[in-house]
C-alpha cells in the first residue's frame, strides 16, 4: 500500500514512522514534509492548506490512502475533496472538524448534551463583552478566540485591564483576523491537564493511552503559551477511575452528540481536560492528533497504524485489537531562541547522523530543512522533538535528555523540567 501523509511536523513524522512499521505499507510519501522527514518518506512541495494542489498531488501518485494530519486542512474540507476524487482519507469531515474549528460549536455542544465543560457566554461586540466581565469580576478570565489561531487564541488575563485589551485586541482589531469576530469568555478551571486522544468511526471509541503536554515557554510554567513543549506518556493524573469517568461522561457522550447534530466524527478525536475538584470537564477538543501528544502516544502503540486508519474509514474499529506498551515515553522539545515570539531560521544544526537521528533515541522533526550539503538547519519554531521510550518515566526522560545534549544549534531552547510534574504526581 501506498500512503499519502498531509503535514510537516513532528507528528506527522512520528504517524510516518509507525505507519512505515506496518506489513501492509509499501511507501509512504509526505506533504509538505521536512528535512528530517525526507529521510524516511519522499516529500512534495504543497502547502498543508493547499486543498486543491493537495488533490492533484493525489491524482498524480495515486496513494491508497491519504491521512490528513493537521487542524486547518481538516476544517478546510480537504477530507471531503479527497473521498469525491475517490481517495480513501483519514481524518474527519469539514463537518466534524468543527469541534475545533469553532469553540462556539464545541461549547455549545458540550452545553447541550450535558459534557461536563467551564461555563461561559459567547460575544460578537466588546461593549457587553466588557460588561459582563465587570459584573463577574473573577479572575483570572479565560478569553478564546472562536476560530483556528495556531494555539495562541486563548488568553488566560489576570486582571481587568488585560481581559479588557484581549477582548478589544481580538473583536475590534481581528486580532486573528476573523477567529477572533466571535469569543468565548468562560470559567477558570484549576487542576491537572491530562491529553486524551481516541480512535473513533462514531460508533466505537478507543482512547489511548493518556499524555501530558507541557505548554508554557519556560521551565516552571512561566512564559508564554507555546505549540507543547514537551510531553510524556501516560499521565499518572489519569487514573482507572478518571478514565472511567472521563469515558461515561465525556467521551461517549461526545460521540453520540456529534452523531446527533449529523456530524459523525471519523478520526483522531483529541480530548484536552483539566481534573479539577468538581471531576474532568472539557478544555477543549481538537479534531486531529496533538502536536506534540502524538510524539509520545504512537511510540507506546502496539498495533497496526494503518490498519486501525483502514477500520476506521470502513466502520468496523470494534474489530481491532489495540494494544499498548508497558512502560513509559518522554518528549523534549528543543526550539528556536525566541519562540514563541519572533526567532531566526536557517541555522545549521549539529549532532545528528545521516538521518537526522541520535543513538538512544528517536528525533520527530517539527521544523527543519536539508541545505544542498545535507546539513540539517533549523526552520521553524518547535525544531525537533527528541523521544525516548523507557521502562519507567524517569528512564525515558533520562535517555532524552541524554539525547537532547548531543544536539546543538545557535539559540537552541528546552525546558529542563518536562516530566516534573508527573513524576511527583507518584
Ligand atoms: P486551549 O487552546 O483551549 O487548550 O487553551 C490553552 C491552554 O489555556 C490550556 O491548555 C489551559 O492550560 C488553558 N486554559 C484554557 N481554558 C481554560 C480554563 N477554562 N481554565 C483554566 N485554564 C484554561
Ligand atoms: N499539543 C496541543 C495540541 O496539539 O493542540
């Protein structure tokens, strides 16, 4: 079989590398791709987002399945393009996707299918905006752009003043262009992040296994939110008992409430959920596989990718037998020096062999590119995330960071502490 892979980061390098272990894959070709995806899959030059140029790509070389990974594709409706061109496709629908497409859809499904979520009210003009700030005065306030903003779209404000300029910043001055013509202002929620992603055809729902992002720039949850920048896998904070909890009052729940509205979601369905006193509720949901969850979760997967993918486009994903790893896996993402904000590309990075790889570990590349002497160079914020798999989640984070000082590149950044925190949630 011959697979198409739409994306260029390091989860689509790491949903490559598990596809590549499946008897049933012949070749596997990526677009856009990367340097370091170069390596193990043959990359084409089209724009993730290009729905029209991703089809011809299609046509030209006729994969007998294409997966497309990331958000805004999905929301663009290129699943639906793909299967009228007659190319079997995972991901959802433009329909489904808009579980992460619009927080206004999300919150109001969760609202009306009783999924356990922060209470909130939806704005268009900042005047009432502003008012019913006033008259909550609670803070901190959660601000969320409706529509897709690369991950930046929520603004935790700790007082009035900044609440105020998000909320003019995003609905008078578009501050993510039209995203951010509708908000969402909800409840701050406390406790444990626990990711969930889960396999679904919308009649059966597999989760896997659980993960924990570590979203803030800077060691100690300080600095701006980023992309993740690192994760591990599982996440202690997810017990039998939130599992259980988690799959009666949300995961199910969601299913059948997308099967409802007549929007059946067929995919990676992530659930991103906060344990707060009250029990699980609902972050958000996003509509794909997490960037940089997938780094962590699919290394632990001890099953066919592409034959789970297969079952889910034919409906019959309660006939698969999915199995994970013992032990435990660890993401360090190393990026450029000022990301999240403005960073230099082009800079060439050391350490690497020929394939962009390091003893003792596995190397997802996020953003990196061959120059003509085959030197890696840095292209893109999140650079690359370096995995390892260990039999506890103190050895995986070991042999990571181990990995993590055999690399260098000018102005390299990484947090120092990915995995504190589960490690004392034991
Ligand atoms: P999102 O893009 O919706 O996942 O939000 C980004 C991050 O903001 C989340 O991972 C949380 O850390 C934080 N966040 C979002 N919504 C809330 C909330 N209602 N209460 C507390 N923190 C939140
Ligand atoms: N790591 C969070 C996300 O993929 O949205």
């Amino acid at each position: 079989m011959k697979v198409l892979v739409v994306g260029g980061g390091g989860r689509e390098h790491a949903i490559i590398m598990k596809l590549s272990e499946s008897p049933k894959v012949d070749e596997i070709f990526c677009a856009p791709g990367n340097g370091g995806i170069s390596k193990f899959a043959k990359c084409y030059d089209v724009k993730a987002t290009d729905v029209e140029g991703m089809v011809a790509l299609a046509k030209e070389l006729k994969p007998d399945m294409v997966v497309v990974a990331p958000d805004d594709p999905l929301v663009l409706g290129m699943t639906d393009k793909m299967q009228e061109a007659g190319f079997k496709t995972f991901g959802p629908k433009a329909n489904a996707a808009i579980i992460e497409g619009s927080k206004v859809f999300s919150k109001d499904l969760m609202k009306k299918y009783d999924i356990p979520t922060a209470f909130y009210e939806v704005f268009t003009e900042s005047e009432p905006a502003i008012e019913y700030l006033k008259k909550q005065n609670s803070y901190p306030a959660v601000i969320k752009a409706d529509g897709l903003a690369l991950g930046k779209g929520v603004i935790i404000a700790q007082n009035e003043e900044e609440a105020v300029t998000a909320i003019h910043e995003m609905i008078d001055d578009l501050k993510f262009g039209k995203s951010s013509s509708r908000i969402v202002i909800e409840e701050f929620l406390t406790g444990p992040e626990v990711s969930v992603l889960a396999f679904t055809d919308g009649e059966t729902m597999v989760p896997m296994i659980s993960s924990m992002d570590h979203k803030r720039a800077l060691d100690n949850d300080r600095g701006l939110n980023t992309g993740g920048m690192g994760t591990v896998s599982p996440n202690p904070y997810y017990t039998k008992d939130v599992a259980k909890e988690c799959m009666e009052k949300i995961f199910i729940p969601t299913m059948e409430a997308m099967n409802k509205e007549g929007r059946t979601f067929e995919g990676c369905l992530y659930f991103g959920l906060m344990i707060t006193p009250k029990g699980p509720k609902v972050i958000e949901y996003n509509c794909r596989f997490g960037d940089p969850e997938t780094q962590v979760v699919l290394p632990m997967l001890d099953a066919d990718l592409y034959e789970i993918f297969d079952a889910i486009y034919d409906h019959r994903l309660k006939d698969v037998d999915i199995k994970w790893h013992d032990g435990a896996c660890a993401c360090v993402i190393m990026a450029s020096g000022g990301y999240p904000s403005s960073y230099k590309k082009g800079i060439p990075m050391e350490g690497f062999d020929d394939k962009g790889q390091v003893e003792g570990c596995f190397v997802y590349h996020a953003g990196t590119k061959l120059d003509d002497n085959n030197t890696f160079l840095t292209n893109g914020g999140r650079v690359i995330g370096v995995t390892s798999r260990g039999e506890c989640l103190k050895c995986a984070l070991n042999k990571a960071y181990e990995g993590v000082s055999k690399i260098s590149f000018e102005g390299a950044h990484y947090r120092n502490d990915i995995g504190k925190r589960a490690l004392e949630a034991k």
